[in-house]
C-alpha cells in the first residue's frame, strides 16, 4: 500500500530488539510528557521514572467498609471469594488485587454493597476523610462533596450524630449523593444543591465544628486508573 510507512531498517530493528530504557531519559523510562519532567523531579528528584512507571500498573480495587452498617471482618468473610484482604493503612478500608488482564469484579452486585455495607473508595481518599477526625455530635460540611465519597466516610466517623452539610459549585456532581447516603443508612446529612447566586450555607456561617475541602485538583491521582490521562 502506497500509505504503508518505510519498512524498518536494519539498524532500527536492531536498536528495537537489543536496546533497554536503562539509560532513557526520565520522561522516556517513565512513559509520561517531556513537559512534566521539571514538574515530577521537584517531586521525586531521581526516582521520578520509577514513580511514573508504578503509576502505569494496575490499580487494585480499595472498598471501604461503612462502619455504620458493617465491619471490616464481616465484610472480609463475605467477599473472601474476591481474595479481599486489609488495606495497608486505612482501618476501614479492603483490598481486591487484581492482575494487569483481570476483569473487574462486578462489587456494585455484592450484596454488601446493594445494602450499604461496603463502598469503593481508594486508600488514600479513606485516609483524607480518617485525618479529619471528624466526630459525632459535631456539625461537619463537606463543601466540595462532589458525588459524596467522603461524605459518606464522615458519617461513619460521626457515628450518625451530629449534623453533616453536603454542597458542591457544581451541583451536577451531587447527583449521586442522594441514593448513596439512603443505601449507606446515613439519616443526618442534609445535602445542600446550590441555586443562582444564592449562598447555600448562609444560615449557618460560622457555626461549624469542622469544614472538609477536596478542591478540584491536578488529576494527577487518577493517572493510574486512566493512564492515557497524562497525555491528554
């Protein structure tokens, strides 16, 4: 086919079949944009590649155990067929390990998860809610509350006491939250929708215990679930 590339030369062949990535550059090795090396070195200094290139493996699959509703042992024992085990660091938190050409298992059929015992949230967004140390009885808001991850883990730390405010800017990213906090058993939230201009939390200016925000960021966690994000 005339639209065919030149067939590969003998030197390119050979550079493809005996050349390493040992002596690649960083951004090379690491399979991420040249325009970020600067960015990753502040970062990681010279174990940049490494980090980029772990990012490029299989996530597992993190569920977090909603202490309201379940615990961590029983949720274990019923999800043992997945091989679910302990998370490293989150006391509430389970973890599927799943090979580079596994399917995902299909949790949102688990019966734990139809009623309200399990939720997938990753590690590190458990540990976010976890350093809160949210309690029960305060008045908590979660004003970046988005689809309700950590919404939902805020409840569980307050033991169903106290008052959680949910809202978001974007109030299409709320639409989640509702059906969410029903299954997960969650009776004292109230779930703020933003109108017009309007401030949906001027009643209750200066009056809380404890404000979360998870602002709108980089992107730059979610890499490792869509790899091709970088590039885009």
């Amino acid at each position: 086919s005339r639209f065919a590339p030149a067939p590969l030369t003998e030197a390119e062949e050979g550079a493809l079949s005996h050349r390493s990535l040992a002596d690649a550059p960083a951004a090379i090795a690491g399979d991420y944009p040249e325009w970020l090396d600067p960015h990753l070195a502040k970062v990681f200094g010279d174990t940049r590649a490494a980090e980029a290139a772990a990012m490029a493996s299989r996530a597992p699959l993190d569920l977090r155990v909603n202490a309201l509703k379940s615990n961590r042992d029983k949720a274990m024992q019923s999800l043992a067929h997945l091989h679910a085990k302990p998370t490293p660091w989150s006391a509430t938190g389970l973890r599927i390990e799943l090979s580079a050409d596994a399917r995902n298992p299909g949790i949102q059929a688990e019966e734990d998860f139809i009623k309200g015992g399990i939720e997938v949230q990753d590690e590190g967004s458990q540990l976010a809610a976890q350093f809160t140390a949210a309690k029960p009885g305060e008045q908590v808001i979660d004003l970046c509350a988005g689809a309700g991850g950590k919404t939902l883990a805020l409840a569980a730390l307050m033991q169903g006491k106290g008052r959680l405010i949910a809202t978001d800017r974007d109030k299409r990213q709320l639409a989640p939250i509702h059906e969410r906090l029903s299954r997960a058993g969650v009776h004292n939230a109230d779930v703020r929708t933003p109108k017009g201009e309007a401030d949906p939390l001027a009643d209750i200016r200066g009056t809380a215990d404890l404000v979360v925000i998870d602002a709108p960021c980089t992107g730059t966690g979610t890499w490792r679930r869509n790899p091709d994000a970088k590039w885009r």
